[in-house]
C-alpha cells in the first residue's frame, strides 16, 4: 500500500478518514522509480474501529477485524474491549455483512488462487487484447485516459487493472476476496492499488473518481442494482460508470447451467474443483480445441468455478439498467458491449 492512497479512504462504517499507522515498509522499484510500500499497519477510524494492513493490502471490509484477529492482537492488547464495544454498538449490521460474503469470497479466492500470472489468459484474453476491450466498452481512446483516476470494482486477478494503468490512469483495483494479494505482489506499474474491500460499504470518499468500471462483478452480489447504487455515488460530476451485466437468454445450453448451480454452489469448495476438474474441464477443453480456441485446464477450469460457484448471479437487461443510471442522475447511457450472456453500458454524471 502507497501512504497517497489513505487519502482517498474512508471508513466504511462511519464514512470519517482513517488514520494511517505504519509498522513496516519495504522499497520497490517500478519501470525504474522507486516507491515506499507499506507492507504491514493499521487503519484507525476516528470511531476507534481497526481495518488491518496485511501484506500490502489494506482490508477495509467491517469482518477484516474478526479474520485477522492475530494480527490486531499483535498491535492492540485491548482488542476483547475493542470487539465487544462494536458487537454491542453495530453488531448486528457485522454479523449480517460477514455472513452476506462468506461464501462469495471463498468461491472467488477459489477461483483467482487456480490462476497463474505467467502463463493464463483471463478468459481468453491477454493484457493487449483486453485493454482494446477497455477503450471500446468505455468508447475512448487512450489518450483521454491520461491523469485520470479509475476505480476497478471487483478487480479479480488484477491484470486489467494493471494493465490499463499503461494508458496513464492512476488505477484503484477493489475485490471482496483475498485475490488481491496476488494482484499486488504481481503488479508492476508504480500507478496501482489494490485494496480488500465491500462494494456495498465502499471505502472512498463520494465523487473520488473520473471513471468506476465494474464487468462482470455487481450481478454477483445479493442485489444488484443495490450495488450498484453503492458505487455510483463514487463518480465525478462528468465521469463516468461502466457495468457488464450477464442478461437472460433463453437456450437450453443457459438455462442447464442455471438448474447446476443450484446444487453446485451448495458443495464444499474441495468438491467443486475435483468436479470440475475431472468431469468437467476435460470436455471443455475438447470443445475450445474443435473450436480452435487454445485454452490450458487452468483457464478452463477457471471458467467452471465462475460460473457454478457464485453464491449469486443475478440477469438484467439494459433498458432495465440505463433506468438506474437515470434514477441516479446519469446520462447518455450507451451501451457498447453486446455479447451471448451479457452486455456493457456506461453513463455520464450530470
């Protein structure tokens, strides 16, 4: 973690500043610039709540205080005092945010864990080809995205996020599971931050950023346009949002996918990715090759955990989403992405 960062952060319980404790740092070299990197501290809410920073990465969901509890522990004699004047004071809005994330940063941590940086593809696709994608979703050229800064939503591995920090952007990549941690320890451009977070409690002041970008990750929560009325707020007047939304289809091929994760998400993780992997990724990988598409069994079997792991998964149409852009006070929605099973649409902040 960079110390430019905690001024963007908020706590997500009070929506105060946080006051930054550093215990350790470490010096790291980016395209030849040496940057601090705060490896491990503290982020304290004036309200006296305690978001760690374990390996580089800020944890700033309301459960972080529970999961690295060692770790407080190591800093905060006091932690029982501090755990129990919370329980009683928000305890119940605590237990139900934990219990909300369970198991979709379990499924998703799964999921990122399988990938490996030096060699995968993120569906398909490398660094260059899904920073074309970047431009066509957001209809831009990479010279309007110089000093801009972009909040990344549901930043999974992280390799988009980094990798459209090329264009000149100061990128922010923010996910529910633990895949940031990797997403940090690979990245190399001195422009990036990832952080362990909710998107429904954000952590960042209101209009922080010119451009929020979310594909693929809001339809993955218990509500989505809840979600989505979380992040908008997070836009600059003139900025803009930019969603990717699975939407119905009416095949066979979809609805068989649909009736399986009814059951395949209720296994134990273990027995999901053996499933996957012997039954499943084998086909797969037969039908990409008659399909001429290469693909190895990480990046197939990473496909099946996304799409019969998720706890939810939510279909929505875009007449149905430009009606929230405009309940939200967007405009010139557009949609620019239009695929089998999903759809990209951006708006602009009055």
């Amino acid at each position: 973690m960079k110390r430019t960062l905690v001024e963007m952060l908020r706590c997500p319980l009070t929506r105060e500043k946080l006051i930054l404790e550093v215990f350790e740092t470490e010096s790291r070299v980016y395209q030849g610039q040496t940057v601090e990197e705060i490896l491990t501290g503290m982020l304290v809410s004036p309200c006296g709540y305690l978001y760690p920073i374990t390996e580089g990465v800020p944890r700033l969901q309301l459960e972080s205080f529970f999961e690295h509890e060692s770790f407080i522990r190591q800093h905060r004699p006091d932690y029982d005092a501090i755990k129990d004047k919370f329980m009683a004071n928000y305890g119940g809005v605590i237990t139900k945010v934990t219990r909300r994330n369970y198991k979709t940063k379990r499924s998703f941590g799964m999921e990122w864990s399988i990938f490996r940086y030096q060699s995968d593809t993120t569906w398909g696709w490398d660094k260059e080809s899904r920073k074309a994608r970047f431009l066509q979703e957001l209809n831009t050229n990479a010279e309007n995205l110089a000093g801009k800064r972009l909040l990344d939503v549901g930043c999974g591995n992280g390799v988009l996020t980094s990798g459209i920090a090329e264009f000149g952007m100061e990128t922010i990549g923010i996910d529910v599971s633990n895949s940031v941690e990797k997403a940090y320890r690979f990245n190399e451009n001195p422009n990036v931050h990832y952080i362990q977070g909710d998107l429904q409690l954000p952590c960042f002041a209101c209009e922080s950023f010119d451009i929020v970008y979310s594909t693929g990750v809001i339809h993955h929560t218990d509500n989505t346009e809840l979600s989505f009325s979380c992040i908008s707020p997070l836009v600059l007047q003139g900025g803009i949002l930019y969603v990717w939304l699975y939407r119905p289809e009416k095949d066979m091929k979809h609805q068989s996918l649909n009736f399986v994760r009814k059951f395949t998400n209720k296994m134990p993780l273990w027995l999901q990715y053996w499933i996957f992997l012997v039954f499943l990724v084998p086909q797969g990988l037969l039908k990409m090759r008659l399909k001429g598409v290469k693909r190895n069994w990480r990046e197939q079997l990473i496909s099946y955990v996304d799409v019969l792991s998720c706890e939810f998964r939510h279909e929505h149409t875009p007449v149905e989403t430009a009606v929230w852009y405009a309940k939200r006070n967007y405009h010139s929605m557009k949609v620019t992405i239009e695929e089998y099973l999903g759809f990209g649409m951006y708006g602009v902040r009055k």
